[in-house]
C-alpha cells in the first residue's frame, strides 16, 4: 500500500497500524520506508550534539478543517537517527531537551 495514495480515513487506519509494530531502535529512514513521509516535522540539535527529529503521522480525526495538525498526529521521536519513543510523551520529551 503506498500511503500517499490513501484518503485520510484509510491512512489514518494504516498509520496506527504500522506504529503499533515499530520497535525502538530502528533507524529514521526505515520508518519512513514503512509510513511514507510525515505530516509535520521539527528537528535540533541540543547540547551535548545529538540531534532530535520528530515526525508527525495523522492516526486521529480531530476537526473537518482540511488541515493536519500535531493533536491530530503521533509523534515518533528519534535521536542521532534512532527511534527512541513515540506517543503523547515523546513530543512533551522532544521539548524538555
């Protein structure tokens, strides 16, 4: 299935499937061989060098408006490359870096 090509219904359903079988570790770009891009994305650098992405896929409806936005979406966070988390907390983590 190639997500670009689905209604938001379908790939909502399809992105909630496919997050439920990442496992942490599993570099960025096999996400997103498996989810297609993402909805939204942010990305720095902190400190210590280590780099943070977190990527936005849409798994709920939350408004008719036309527009994806992040309480609509998963994020996936990943450091250095890596998925570390997912989840509510991952973007609340994402920030507190």
């Amino acid at each position: 299935a190639d997500p670009d090509n689905m209604s938001w219904q379908e790939r909502e359903t399809f992105n909630l499937k496919q997050i439920g079988r990442l496992d942490l570790g599993i570099p960025k770009e096999e996400v997103i061989r498996l989810l297609g891009s993402p909805d939204i994305s942010e990305a720095k650098s902190v400190n210590s060098g280590e780099e943070l992405l977190i990527l936005f896929y849409r798994t709920h409806h939350v408004k008719s408006d036309g527009i994806t936005t992040r309480d609509e979406c998963t994020p996936l966070l990943f450091k250095n490359g890596s998925l570390i988390a997912w989840g509510a907390d991952a973007y609340e983590d994402y920030q507190d870096f």
